[in-house]
C-alpha cells in the first residue's frame, strides 16, 4: 500500500471514530436531559407516594 493511500485510510478512520464520539456526546446529553424531565414529572405527582407499594396477594 502506498503512502497516498495509507493516508486517506487513516484519515477516514479518524473521522468515523470523531463521528461517533460526537454522536455518543450528543446520546449522553439526550439521556441526562430525558432523566432530568423524569424525575421532575415523578416529583410532581398529585399524590404523594401513589403507587409505591403494590399488594400482589389478592
């Protein structure tokens, strides 16, 4: 392989691997936002405690 191409590989690897750290930034982010809402829409429940504890022996 000559030193032309090596390069271009090695380029195109470079990139796929920042593309796909960048894509996973932006998963993280998305995650911690989803988890944030989550958490503020279980603390604003009308009834405190609602569904805490299940009987299953009925």
């Amino acid at each position: 392989m000559d030193i032309g191409a090596l390069s271009v590989s090695m380029s195109a690897a470079s990139f796929n691997t920042n593309l796909g750290v960048a894509m996973l930034g932006k998963v993280l982010d998305t995650a911690e936002v989803t988890g944030e809402m989550l958490t503020e829409m279980m603390e604003s429940l009308p009834v405190p405690g609602l569904g805490e504890h299940i009987d299953i022996r009925a």
